[in-house]
C-alpha cells in the first residue's frame, strides 16, 4: 500500500468522520451515559486529551512522591527512641514490644541527635538541616505499616497495593481517574525509577489502557543528566512523514474501534499514539535546565557533586508539575538498604537528598504550586531497632515513617506514634491501604468508585480495604 497516497485520499478530517468523530464522539457519548455516583467510565477514561472532573471538589491537583528505594531507618531520622540508646547492647524481649518471641535481637542505639524545628516542634535528626527549615510544612506520619520483609514485595504493596497479582501503579490510577492537564505530556511520569524489585510494575499500568502507564526518564542507577525517554525522537524522519505514518495506523485502528464498538485497550492504544508525536515538541525542553536560572539550580544544589543528581531530579519534578502533569514520582537508587554501617550509610544518603528536597519545597511554595500540590517522601519500609550485621538494621514494615507536605494535608502535624523502640504503632495507626485511599481523597477521587472492570470483577487500588485518614487533612 502507497503510505502517501492513502493519506491524502483519506484525510484526517474523514478518518475521524469514518470512525464516528473520533475521541470527541467516545468520550461524549461515556459522559452521557455515566452516572455520576457510579465508577469511573472506561470509555470516557480513554483519552488523554482531557482533563477529568473528579468525584469530588479535590484540595490538590497533582501529586510528586518521593521515593527513598531501599527502606530509610524511622527510628534514625523522625522517631527518635531514646529508649534504644538507653538500653543500646540488650536484647529486646519479645513481650516489650507485643511479640510472641522471647528475643529479638541486640538494641541498636541511633548514632544521630534529634531536635525540635518550627513553630511545630517537629523532631527531626540532625542529618536534615535544610529540610528542618520547612519543618512547619510537613505532616509527619510515624504510624504507616504494610506486609512483606522483601524488597520486592514491600516496593508492590507500595506502588500497585498488592504484590500477588499483577495491579496498576497508584499513578495509572491516578491517570485513569483525573487526565492530564497538558494534551502535549503524559498525565504519569516517573524519573529514575527502579529497574528492580517489582521494575516496570512499579509504575505499570497493568490492565489499564496503555496511555495510563507511567513515562519513563532514565532509571535509578543512571545519573539523570544521562538519562533520555527511549524513541522520543526519530533522526530519520521528519515530522511530517511521521505524521503521515501516524495517521495510517490509527485509521487502521479506529477501523478496529469502530467494528468493534468498544475496546478500551485499543482506545488507550490510539490516545498514547497520539500522546506519544505531541511529545516531540513538548519533552525535550522541560528536559534542559539550561532555562532555569542559576540561582534556582544553585537552590536545589545541581551542579553541587553530592547533590546534583537528585537535584536534577527534582527540578525536573517541579517543571513537569508546573506543566500540568498529574502525577510525578522521583526515585533515588537502592541505597537506604543498611543491613551494616547504619550510620555512615544514612549520613551519605541523607546529604544527597536534604538540600535538593528543601530546594523543591521553597521553589513550589515561592511559584504558588503547594497549595495544590500534595508532595509525599518515604520508602517501602522502615529498619529494625536491633542489630545486624555489627551496625547495621534489618527491613521492618510493622512500622515507619512518611511525610507529607502541600495541598491537602495539615502542616506541622505529628500523627501516629510508635512504642518505646520504634517496633510496633500504639495509636492511629496507618496501613499502606489506608495510605492510597487518602492520596485519591486529596485528589478528590473516592477510592471505592475509582474501579476498573476486569476479568469479571471490579478492581480498585485499595482491593476491598483503605479508610482514609481524615485526621491529617487540612
């Protein structure tokens, strides 16, 4: 078949016309038929070229998780125990903590002073100086709990809400509920994410349609200024004929679409299509900074040797937020796992990240965007307060710490609290469930509509589980 002369015997007007007006046809035609109590519509769902009513009035539009892939110790950094150091080089009785088993290992003391910042008093350790300016901004949660002492189960649960089956990232969710705000980027993206422990799943979109995956740029173990989205861009041909190229396939595809009369794979399918030759023209410049000033580079500490690539990270972060897309994660590399040397492993990790992250908090309260931004920090779990390995900690999801900060949340608030060692929550407890119903309540998403029918069930993040935390809401 002559590519040219289809194109211009059939042109994009009379495809679209062909295939029953295209996307503006499929999404009036769900919103006509949905009922506003119900579930989200899959058909409406399709297009990413606009932006969703959620289910209610949301206190943030978009959302940057900041992930510290490995497991950061609670008990070191926002939960100080001076139990541990009092008692450093003891067992721990099981009975101390609400365990069945007699021992459970030699305490382990924290090696790091704490102290009380803002106006709040958060107690933070002394490895976060600069984050401790913004201490009147976080909402600390010290009472979060999940299942699986692996990583890789620990890093599912996280992300996809499960870890026996095959689920959708919270950003696929995310995207599927609300679209993005900008047709020429994706409403996900995800930077250095991590290649292990769960990879692609992490921010998959599992059986979503295409278009609500996460974008890629780089992964954790490549330095970000290295770091490309793979086939943005085509050296061979110009824009034109790729257009032309494009329009071919996806007449081919509302062909399929139109005989089939709804297919949200293949809806996806077309929207990402399309998504993906926008992308072309947009990407490429959020992903210079050379637009940015030197004094805001100098503010997240790029070009700062221990800092720089996380700063990098960051920056970008805060260009595809500012630009309308609705999800964000940032990644460091899987190196929070300290089974030894807890305390030189924790004072590395912690300089990489406390500048470029007091940076990303001064430049979206100085730009008006935390207010509607709700920006979350954490890892898979937390450690244990006994050692291993000499002085090191092992995994503990029974409990740890994550903040908040922004849109949504109340700031210098200190919810949940642990026993004397750090081991078990003692009051308001917060389970990983409970954790993604309320990010989709800030994003005025009802975690018990936003379903997705597959294989004959209606599936959601939370399964059948999640209460959101009204008590951290401002």
């Amino acid at each position: 078949m002559n590519c040219h002369r289809f194109t211009q015997s059939f042109s994009r007007r009379a495809m679209l016309r062909a295939s029953a007006a295209g996307f503006g046809h499929l999404v009036l035609s769900a919103l006509a038929a949905r009922d506003g109590a119900s579930a989200l519509s899959q058909t409406a769902w399709g297009s990413q070229t606009l932006a969703h009513p959620p289910h209610f009035a949301p206190r943030a539009k978009r959302l940057l998780f900041l992930f510290m892939w490995g497991g950061p110790s609670h008990v070191d950094l926002f939960d100080p125990k001076p139990q541990l150091n009092a008692r450093a080089g003891k067992p721990l009785a099981g009975k101390d903590v609400g365990e069945k088993r007699d021992q459970l290992g030699e305490i382990i003391g924290s090696p790091f002073k704490f102290a009380q910042h803002g106006q709040s008093g958060i107690w933070m350790s002394e490895l976060f100086p600069q984050l401790a300016r913004h201490a009147d901004k976080l909402c600390v949660v010290r009472s979060i709990h999940t299942e699986g002492t692996a990583h890789g189960e620990a890093l599912l649960r996280l992300h996809t809400g499960n870890a026996n089956l095959v689920r959708p990232s919270v950003g696929a969710w995310v995207s599927y509920g609300l679209g993005s705000e900008n047709e020429n980027l994706p409403a996900f993206v995800t930077i250095s994410p991590p290649r292990g422990h769960g990879g692609v799943q992490n921010y998959g979109n599992a059986f979503l349609p295409a278009m609500h995956q996460g974008t890629a740029i780089g992964s954790a173990e490549i330095p970000i200024a290295k770091a490309v989205i793979p086939n943005l861009l085509n050296p061979r041909l110009d824009s034109a004929t790729q257009r032309q190229q494009l329009d071919l396939a996806q007449a081919l595809n509302r062909k399929h679409l139109q005989q089939a009369g709804s297919d949200p794979g293949v809806e996806g399918l077309i929207s990402s299509y399309e998504l993906a030759f926008r992308m072309q023209s947009t990407v490429p410049q959020i992903l210079s900074l050379e637009d940015e000033s030197p004094a805001t580079r100098d503010l997240y500490g790029v070009g700062q040797g221990t800092t720089d690539n996380f700063a990098r990270q960051c920056l970008l972060a805060r260009k595809f937020l500012e630009r309308g897309v609705r999800y964000v994660q940032v990644s460091t590399d899987y190196t929070w796992d300290h089974h030894n040397k807890v305390e030189k492993g924790h004072i590395e990790e912690a300089a990489k990240v406390d500048r470029p992250i007091a940076g990303l908090l001064q430049d979206l309260d100085q730009r008006g965007l935390l207010d509607d931004t709700l920006v979350l920090w954490g890892g898979e779990f937390g450690r244990t307060p006994t050692v291993e390995n000499g002085d090191g900690r092992g995994h503990h999801p029974q409990v740890f710490t994550m903040w908040m900060a922004g849109g949504g949340v109340r700031n210098g608030l200190t919810y949940g609290a642990t026993d004397d060692f750090g081991f078990h929550p003692v009051s308001n407890p917060v389970h990983m469930h409970d954790l993604h119903a309320t990010l989709l309540h800030v994003l005025g998403l009802n975690h018990e509509k936003l379903t997705f029918r597959h294989a004959g069930r209606d599936f959601r993040l939370t399964d059948v589980y999640g209460r959101v935390v009204h008590d951290i809401l401002s």
